[in-house]
C-alpha cells in the first residue's frame, strides 16, 4: 500500500505545511512589531547628552523656540542659580 499521497509525494505536503505555518506566523510577528512600534521624538527636541543647561537655552534660542525676552529672562534665571554648571 502506497498511503494517502500515492507514490510517497508525502514530503511535498509537509514542506507546503511548514511554509505556509512560517508565513502566517512571520505575519503576526510583523503586525505585532508594526503595531506597538512607537515613533521617536525629532532629533531637534531631545537635547545631546551632557550638554550644560545654557547650551540648551541657546539651542532653543537659535531654533526660534524662545524669543529674545524669554531667553534673556531664563538666562538671567540660569545665572542666579548657583546648581547650573557652566562648562
């Protein structure tokens, strides 16, 4: 008796199983990975690392987040404040 598949083609049914199973479980990885990916803030807002805080308040200065009354006004707030470091 040669089984269900006739001339023991059995194989090809099982590599079509594992592919099609690989495919539908790739797919929900990628949904799930798509899904509850997160953008991340624009390079321009997140400030470098170890930058002082008057480096700061000139950068948002200079990119037009502050104007010159408010820069002036926390620049004098930075320079009373003996815990600011300046480098």
């Amino acid at each position: 008796m040669m089984g269900w598949y006739g001339d023991g083609g059995w194989w090809v049914g099982m590599i079509a199983m594992v592919l099609f199973w690989v495919v539908v479980i790739g797919a929900i990885v990628w949904a799930v990975v798509r899904l509850t990916n997160r953008p991340q803030p624009p390079a321009t807002q997140a400030a470098p690392a170890g930058d002082s805080p008057r480096e700061i308040l000139d950068r948002r200065f200079a990119a037009g987040e502050l104007n010159e009354q408010q820069y002036l006004e926390a620049r004098r707030l930075l320079e009373l404040d003996p815990t600011t470091t300046q480098r």
